[in-house]
C-alpha cells in the first residue's frame, strides 16, 4: 500500500494493476489506474512481463532455499515465471527479489 506523499502521486493498493507510463527513474515510475495518473515508489510494485501469470498464494509454504523453493505467506502476490505446472506439480515464481518453486496448489492466479 502507497499513500500519496505530493498532488502528483499515485494511491496504490495491494493487487493494483498499474500500466507503466515511464519507468526512466530508477526509484519513482509513472503510472496509470483506470483514469488516475501519478508517481510511485519503484520498489512498491513488481513488474509483469508479456506471458507471466500474477499469483496469490492460499495457503502458506514454506519452502527449502537450497532446494529450489520458496516460502510463500498467505496472500502473497508474485508472478509466475514460467507459464506452466512443472511435472512435479510445482510452478516457478518470483515475488520482489526473491526467485523459487511452489506447490500450483498454493496458488491462485489472479
């Protein structure tokens, strides 16, 4: 959540979809929510690429780092980098800096 700091800052809420107007400013992008306009901090969002799936996690997991996953807590939003169920049923995501597997059944695309 981001509560506007100047007039020309945009309000964010948690599962926001912002379209990026400009991102030349590594701390602060512009963006766009429906006919809002405004300024936010970078490192509030997680940016979505063409083919990547938005998740939020239902049910908390708690994952092995040195294996290849991820903790997730519940309700966490992150962004599938990999578009399908890998065959061990786990996808694999991102959420901020952090990069892992987690059980498809955790997850609900959003």
């Amino acid at each position: 959540k981001f509560l506007p700091q100047e007039n020309n800052d945009l309000a964010l809420q948690p599962g926001d979809r912002i379209m990026l107007v400009d991102d030349s400013n590594e701390d602060w992008w512009k963006g766009k929510i429906g006919d809002r306009v405004g300024f936010f901090p970078a490192n509030f969002v997680q940016r979505v690429r063409p083919g990547e799936n938005v998740w939020r996690c239902c049910q908390p997991f708690s994952g092995n780092k040195e294996q290849g996953y991820m903790s997730l807590k519940e309700n966490q939003i992150c962004v599938g980098v990999s578009r399908s169920k890998d065959s061990d049923g786990f996808i694999r995501v991102s959420s901020g800096k952090k990069r892992g597997l987690v059980p498809a059944d955790s997850l609900a695309e959003i």
